[in-house]
C-alpha cells in the first residue's frame, strides 16, 4: 500500500458543546480511492469539513503531504491541493456554467493551466461543454452536481474529497457520476469518497474506513471487509 497523502489523528469537532466527531482517526493512502462511510449523524460530513478547512477542530491533527494543516483556512489548503465537494450540487446560479468552472482555477497554480483544465473538465462531462453559456441555475440537480465536481477539478488538485454527491441524485446520473470519478482516480489523484450508501462505497474504493458517532471504528481493505464486519460497525452491533 502507498504512503499516506492524509493523515488524521484523533481529530475532534464541535458545534457548541455537541461533539459531532469525537475521536476520528485514519489514512488515506496517495493514488487510491478511499470511502468513508456510516450512519446519518456518524460525523462523516463534518470531518470532511474539518479536513478541508471549512470547520476548526478542538483537537487532534490533520497532515496532508507531510505538512501539519490542522485548522489551516480551506483557501489555503486549495492552494496546497486539496479541494472538497461539498454535498448538495452547490454552485453559482447566476453564473453560467463556464464562469462557475474558471473560478476553480483561482489559486497560481492552476491558472497557467486553465484551458487544458477546462478542456478535461468538458471531456469528463460532455454535457457541461454543450450548456458551457447556460446559467448554472437553469442545470438539473445532477448537472449542478457534475458542475461543483469540474470546478474542484478546475484547481488541479492532488486530493479530492467527494462528500454525499449521490445525495438525491437519480440513479442513471449516480452511475454517471461514479464512472467519471473512477476516471479520476486512474489519473493518479486521490480521491476520498463519504456516503451513506454502503454498497456503492465500498464497490467503488480499495479502502474503507467506517464511522459511528463521531468515530471511526473500523478501517480495511475493501475487499477484505466481510459484511458481518461491516453491518457490527456501521449500526454499532
């Protein structure tokens, strides 16, 4: 197995006095593609967070390449290659599609890059070249969903943290989706993937770590993984 691009260790969050992660460890192997995945409530969603910046933790550390990131500002992780795709196909509405993909392309080292950045962006999604002009408000959910996704790309990331992108999607469009991040993946970036559809997860990733209230309690190889294993720890049996 490679090297860790990521590292948690003993990472805590709070909203208030709620822990909504309470001790949450693991790694997240270069090149590989890695799911996290638990109950609704089991702290998935603001890990991610934590990890990218968007929520401070109140304890434990982050390392991404080596460095010490913890609680460093998610502008600055960008720049360091680390993007999230937050769940709920979030975008600029009032832009068009293209303007919302050029500004993933922000941080220095992307912008030498752009139209060839732009041009991947296009032939993973096809769809969002032919409504390039279109205002991103006007796109169905999946498209919204295909558009977050580009712009993440847009910064030429080494990680890319995907969290619940099926999330009310139809299940044409998830199949979609789930075949380009598998393209992704075979581009050498590291891609982390937080659901709550199991089976899909673990299909999709070579490592699994599960989580339950707001820690992660059991982490392998996905094939590895048996489903008894799998059902003790995602429902706390």
């Amino acid at each position: 197995m490679s090297e860790p691009i990521l590292k948690v260790e003993g990472v805590q969050a709070k909203y208030g006095d709620f822990i909504a992660v309470e001790s949450a460890t693991l790694d997240v192997p270069q090149g590989m593609i890695v799911s996290v995945i638990g109950a609704n409530g089991a702290g998935k969603s603001t890990l991610m967070d934590t990890i990218a910046g968007v929520h401070k933790p109140t304890a434990g550390k982050v390392y991404f390449k080596g460095e010490d990131i913890t609680g460093m500002p998610a502008e600055k992780l960008v720049t360091r290659g680390l993007s999230l795709v937050p769940q709920g196909s979030r975008c600029f509405i009032r832009m068009t599609v293209e303007d919302n993909l050029i500004m993933g392309s922000y941080p220095k080292s992307a912008r030498g890059k752009l139209k060839e950045s732009l041009e991947r962006v296009y032939e993973l999604f096809p769809v969002l070249k032919q409504k390039r002009n279109d205002l991103s408000g006007s796109l169905s959910g999946g498209q919204r969903q295909m558009v977050a996704i580009g712009r993440a790309l847009m910064t030429n990331p080494d990680c890319v943290l995907f969290d619940e992108i099926s999330l009310g999607l139809a299940p044409t469009i998830i199949k979609d989706i789930y075949a380009r991040i598998k393209e992704i993946s075979a581009g050498g970036m590291t891609v982390v993937l937080v659901e709550q559809d199991t089976q899909r997860a673990i299909r999709t990733a070579q490592l699994c770590h599960i989580m339950l209230k707001g820690k992660v309690v059991l982490s392998g190889s996905s094939k590895e993984l048996t489903d008894e294993e799998i059902k003790k720890a995602y429902f706390g049996l």
